[in-house]
C-alpha cells in the first residue's frame, strides 16, 4: 500500500520543493506543495508537474490526491495573515 511518507518523498525527489506535507488514508491524500517551480505557472500547470512527477504511480498506485500548490511568495502571505 502507498503511504503518505513515499508520496512526499517522491515529489521531494523530483522536484526542487521548500515544503512538502502529505496526509491520508493509503486511499485518500491530501497535500501541500510550495515550489519555485510553480512561478508563473497557473493552477492547472502546477498540478500537471506534480503529476509528472509522481509519474506511473498517479496511474497504478494512488487513487486519489488533493493538492494544495504554492510559489514560495504566496506561502510567505499565506503564513503571515
């Protein structure tokens, strides 16, 4: 069974990420994704390379994925409201 923990760190790996955070149910996840790769890129771009990067296991492994996608700045307003 997938679990959070591999999910984060396959991002991790493929991607150049400040935070990576993964929860959920081995069915289910949820996470959130800070990336200067996401700059200048709208919603569906950025969810398109964390697919990428997750690669065949969007396909065989993980049922589900709920994704919350942040440039470095917009985490940073995020945070301090």
């Amino acid at each position: 069974m997938v679990t959070a923990e591999s999910i984060q760190t396959h991002i991790e790996t493929a991607m150049q990420c400040e935070l990576v955070q993964v929860e959920g149910d081995g069915h289910h996840f949820n996470a959130i994704i800070v990336s200067a790769e996401f700059q200048g890129k709208n919603m569906v771009q950025q969810h398109q390379l964390v697919y990428r990067a997750l690669g065949d296991r969007m396909k065989e492994e993980i049922h589900a994925i709920s994704m919350k996608t942040l440039t470095p700045e917009q985490w940073k307003d995020v945070n301090h409201r």
